[in-house]
C-alpha cells in the first residue's frame, strides 16, 4: 500500500479520534471482516471441515492468535508512526489498478520504433498460418467466379441474348459453389474433432474459430447470392422478355426456348422461382442468426437454421432445366451435405435416447450435470473437450455446447451457468443442493481449443468465472495421470501431434490463472485445486511438473480497512486448517483485475531467466471476449520480442470458442 494508504487506514481505526489505535480494535475489526467475508460453503461445495467449524471448535482462539503473529510486541495503544510500521511489513497491495495502461503505451511506442521490414517479418512469423488458409479460401473462390464469369463475359451470344446480367449473375454463381463448400463444412463438429487430431491440418486450418468463420463466409455468400438475384431480376430476364425481333432471335438461337416469353414467365419457370424462393430463405436464415436472437431467442435460431435443408434442395434443383450450362451446384456440394445430414440425422437420434443424469445447483448461478452413459461404459473423451447438452424436459430441440468439466469412468460432469433463457429454465428446473434426477441428450465429445493443451510442453492457461471448466478437466486429467501407479506421461499419451518425446519425462511448466468476482465464485473447486497443489511438490521433485496456481478474485473493497484485512486473512493459515480463511485454496489469492500483459511477461522473463531458448507456449483462454482480445495480443507481443531477440519463443493463443 502506499502512505496515504496506509494513513488512511490509520484513520479508519482511529475511531475515537485520539491519535492512537487501540490493539482490541485491531482484533475487533479483524474478526468482524472475517465474519463477513469468510465463505459460508454448502456441505458439497467441500471435501475438507468448514473453517469456521474448525476455528469454534478448538481450545485456543485461532484469530487472536494469529493477530498476535502480525503484530509481535505492540502495546496496547499503537501511535500513527508505529501503526504505520506495522502494516507497512504486511506488504498489502494497493486498492488502485494501475500498470496496464501504461505499459502498453511504452509497448506499442517501441514496436512503432521499429524499421518496417523488422515489423513485417514479425507479423508473418506470427500470423502465416492464418494467412495461408485464408489465401487459398479467397484464391478457390475467386478463382471459380473468375471462370464462370469469363466464359459469359467473351460469349458474344450471351451478351445479345441476356446482357450484362447474365455476367453478373454467372460471376456471382461461381463464387457461391466454394462459399457452400466452406459453409458447410464449417458447421461439421464432428469433422472438425476428426481433423484436430492432425497437427498439422489444424496449423493450416484454424478450427478454433470455425464459428467466426462460418459467420463471414456466410455473409460473403448472403452477398453474392443478392448479386445473383440482381443480375438475374434486373438484368438477364429483363434483355430475355424484350420484345424486338432482333432480341427474340437472339435469345430463341442462345435458349433454344420458345419465343417470345414475358419477364413473369421468366419468374415463374424452375429456375426463376427456385431461386427467388431460395434467395428468400437465405436471408430470412441470416436474419434469425443475428447475436440478439441467438442470445435471447436461441431455440429460434436452431429452427431458423433447419431452412437450410429446404433451401439447399431448391438450390440444387435450380439449375436443373439446364437453361445455360450443365447443374454443377449438386456436384459441389453433395460431400458436404453428406456430412450435415449424416450429423444432424444422428443427433435427432440422440434426442430420443437420452442418458440418466444427476443435476444439482452449486450456487445461485451454477448447475452441476452428471450424466451416466446408458450402456455401462466409460466416456471416450480427452481434455478440453465439449459436448451438446439437450434436457427433453425443457425442449426436445435445444442443444447447447458446454465444456467438460471432467469424466470419472462412466460419468461425465458438465457445469452451466444460468445467463440466458435455456440455461435459466435449467436452473429454475434444479431447485435443491441435493440433486434431481433428469434425462439428458449427449452429443460429442467435440474438439476445443484446450484440446491441444497437450501439444505444448508450457502452458499458461486462463479461466474467468464458469471458463474454468475447461480447464477442471485438465487439471482433473492431469491428477489422474501422473500420479497413476503405471507411472504414464501424459503429453506422450495425449498429444495429437506425431513429434516423438525424447526423455520419458521431460520438464514441463504449467501456469494457471483462475479469475472470479467473489471467492465464493472459488468453492466448487476448491478441492480439486488443493489436491494438486498436494501433488505438486512430489511432481517437481521427480522432474513431471512445475504447476503454478493462481487465483484472481476482482471484487473491489472500497473500505480500506476491509481491504486490507481481506488480504491479510488470505494469507492465515493454522496447523487445524491449512486453507485460506477466504477462499479455502490453501495457495493465496491475488485480489484486483490481473494485468495479463504483466504476467505474459514475467512468464516469458522467467523462462529465459532458466536459459529457455526454443519452446511454443500454449496460451489458452475461456472467457470474456475482450479480456481475450487483450491476452491474444499479447501473445502476439511476446512473440514479436522473442523474434527481436533471437530467440525462438513463440506464444500460441487459443480461446474456446462455442457455437
């Protein structure tokens, strides 16, 4: 803290105004604060005693105790200037947030102090992957417009008999063959998790943002099918219906159709009203996937999209009255629709064999769903998966992602977090602590960025509020593994990637940062994370691990008192209760919004403190988009660093990414 904190403070105990503090009033506020903030935990929140039951039942009492620890040979009456040299050793952070800002104004100052041709290779070491696939996704569907639309562009009789629509409108339809293509395999989980266990095809092709790509490629094709329309309503059927001798011959020798014909005739054949139809169903599909409806009204939106199956028929129809050229549309996609039908179909299966679960709140915002498999075997799951989740009892046709948690045997564990329509009426359905019996749908597991949490030998992971799950089941994962009797290497076993491990167990780092808004928001894993930072130390010594745990709590106290005793009662512990006051992790907590460029760079400092000189560091993240936003860029930075000093430390940022 700095002085006129600790002033400040002074002047918060000083409740008499005398000049002095009383020691009793020490105590006093002391356990008043702990009264307040301790956590009040539900019987299955923990494994361990509840630290209030431990602390009332002893002999001795364990906060004066400890108040005595902190403030060894004060007398009764402590003076500003001995107050303040007091609690100046108890080393408290300050209430104030700063540093972030600051530091990326001096960062982005050095990087734009950089020559132009040291930038771009910066930026190419980082994004060439990127930059390859989206090249050749824009080179295909350039590359087929280009060709549909030269052939209309130099055919002199295609040009008298429809004009330039038939330009556009061919140009357009050519770049809507690849569009389908990529949109439809885009919505292919199963492809994707089936692709991810290639490395390298998932270095090329970013399946962690299939979703965002599905979006844009969607409305490239929204476009290009508009134009489409366009250049057919107004332009091709427009010069067809023309009543000129001259035009009627034109358009009767390129045809072969009889003549003449109005331009309602034109609408009302095969390909004029499959198309108008088609065109219709497209946009009323991107209107009901906008995020407003998909948030609020997402049970719309999963019906909205079930027009994609009439649509994609009509399309394939359209051309079939071969009017200008052989139907292709059919030939392109007959793959991809294969595999969405085949996906679809099996999970509409899926919907009516649903599996015996257990669902039970664990706050006021948290379910917790154990589902049983119905055939007695284990889950074929790997961590950082994500599965669909359907309760029949709220609707037959909703499925939503959710993260695995963890699977022990035959249960797999999938927490949710009420925040938004479906996940409310799920909350409101589970009204006990002690569980209800339900029915789930289960489809998956899928592939997710945390997936390749075993791809890399350093990791930092990130996990704000419910976005821990993910990462629980690493955790989970890793527990189970490297302490299991056959004494397996879990990266050897898990990654996807082919790359042979040299040593049977090599050195390997694990960061993780856990941020919540209250430490009650800590409970429901607090077992977990204290049963590995148990293991941790056996697992450094025998060279496995180095696990380090944080935990970020980001509510702000305005009082400084209760400020400083929050932090000061993180940090007691007793031989009875080894455990956060607090939380109930037995590692202390950090409180105040993390500075994720800081950390990004102690991390990347650290290791080449140890002499690190060659690593990929994974960087995975479950969270708000924004704070993912600043976290990717860093990465990026680091990254950009390491480039500048020679040195090969690469910083990969994955972020879960749902839909």
């Amino acid at each position: 803290m700095t002085d006129d904190e600790i002033d400040a403070f002074f002047k918060d105990m000083d409740s008499n105004g005398d000049g002095f503090v009383e020691y009793s009033e020490l105590e006093a506020k002391l356990k008043k604060v702990h009264e307040e903030l301790a956590p009040n935990p539900e019987r299955h929140h923990l494994n361990h005693p509840d630290r209030r039951d431990v602390e009332k039942g002893g002999e001795v009492d364990e906060l004066h105790e400890f108040m005595r620890k902190i403030m060894p040979g004060c007398s009764q009456r402590l003076s500003k200037e001995e107050f303040h040299a007091r609690v100046s050793t108890w080393q408290v952070p300050s209430q104030r947030q700063t540093g972030a800002q600051e530091q990326q104004k001096e960062e982005n100052e050095v990087v734009k102090r950089w020559p132009m041709t040291t930038r771009i290779r910066a930026l190419w070491a980082v994004y060439n992957h990127n930059v390859f696939f989206l090249t050749l996704v824009v080179a295909f569907i350039l590359g087929i417009s280009l060709w549909q639309l030269l052939i209309y562009a130099l055919s002199g009789e295609a040009r008298a008999a429809l004009g330039w629509g038939v330009i556009v409108a061919k140009g357009s339809a050519g770049a809507i063959y690849p569009i389908f293509i990529f949109m439809l395999l885009s919505m292919s989980r199963h492809l994707q998790t089936f692709v991810r266990r290639s490395r390298t095809i998932s270095r090329i092709i970013d399946w962690d943002h299939a979703q965002v790509f599905h979006i844009y490629i969607c409305i490239a094709g929204l476009f290009f099918a508009s134009l489409h329309a366009i250049g057919h309503l107004s332009g091709s059927f427009v010069f067809a219906s023309r009543t000129s001798p001259e035009a009627q011959r034109a358009i009767g020798s390129y045809l072969g159709v009889q003549t003449p014909r109005s331009y309602v005739a034109y609408v009302r054949s095969l390909p004029g009203w499959s198309g108008v139809v088609s065109i219709g169903l497209f946009w009323i599909i991107s209107g009901l996937s906008v995020p407003y409806i998909r948030k609020n009204y997402f049970e719309l939106f999963q019906l909205g999209h079930l027009l994609m199956f009439p649509l994609l028929g009509l399309l394939c129809a359209h051309g079939t009255a071969q009017l200008l050229q052989y139907p292709m549309f059919g030939f392109f996609l007959c793959v991809p629709i294969l595999f969405v039908l085949l996906e679809r179909s099996w999970r509409l299966l899926r919907s009516f064999r649903s599996q015996p679960a257990i669902a039970k709140r664990l706050d006021k915002s948290t379910v917790l769903i154990s589902a049983k498999r119905r055939d007695d075997k284990d889950w074929n799951f790997s961590a950082g998966q994500y599965c669909l989740v359907q309760v029949p009892a709220i609707s037959r046709f909703q499925w939503h992602p959710f993260t695995i948690s963890g699977v022990h045997g035959k249960v797999l564990q999938v927490h949710i977090k009420a925040d938004g329509d479906w996940t409310n009426k799920l909350h409101e359905l589970v009204s006990s602590s002690e569980g209800r019996e339900l029915r789930v749908g289960i489809d998956g597991p899928f592939g997710a960025p945390a997936q390749a949490f075993y791809d890399y030998d350093y990791s930092l992971i990130i996990g704000s509020g419910i976005g821990v799950t993910p990462f629980s089941a690493i955790i989970n994962d890793l527990e189970d593994q490297l302490l299991d009797a056959d004494d397996r290497d879990p990266w050897a076993a898990r990654r996807r990637s082919s790359t042979v491990v040299k040593h049977p167990n090599p050195s390997r780092r694990v960061d993780f940062h856990w941020v919540v808004k209250d430490k009650s928001d800590l409970l429901w894993f607090s077992d977990l994370l204290n049963r590995i930072i148990d293991n941790d130390a056996s697992l450094a010594r025998r060279g496995d691990l180095d696990l380090n745990i944080h935990t970020h709590i980001t509510t702000k106290r305005n009082n400084i008192s209760t400020h400083v005793f929050r932090y000061v009662l993180d940090s007691y512990r007793t031989e009875k209760a080894p455990y956060s006051a607090l939380t109930g992790l037995k590692q202390p907590s950090h409180f105040g919004r993390p500075d994720f460029a800081a950390i990004l760079n102690d991390h990347m400092d650290q290791l080449l403190e140890v002499g690190i000189r060659d690593k990929k560091i994974g960087v995975f993240f479950c969270g708000v988009p924004v704070v993912g936003e600043i976290i990717s860029n860093q990465c990026h930075e680091n990254t950009v660093r390491g480039r500048q000093l020679k040195v090969n430390l690469e910083y990969e940022f994955n972020m879960e990414v749902f839909g």
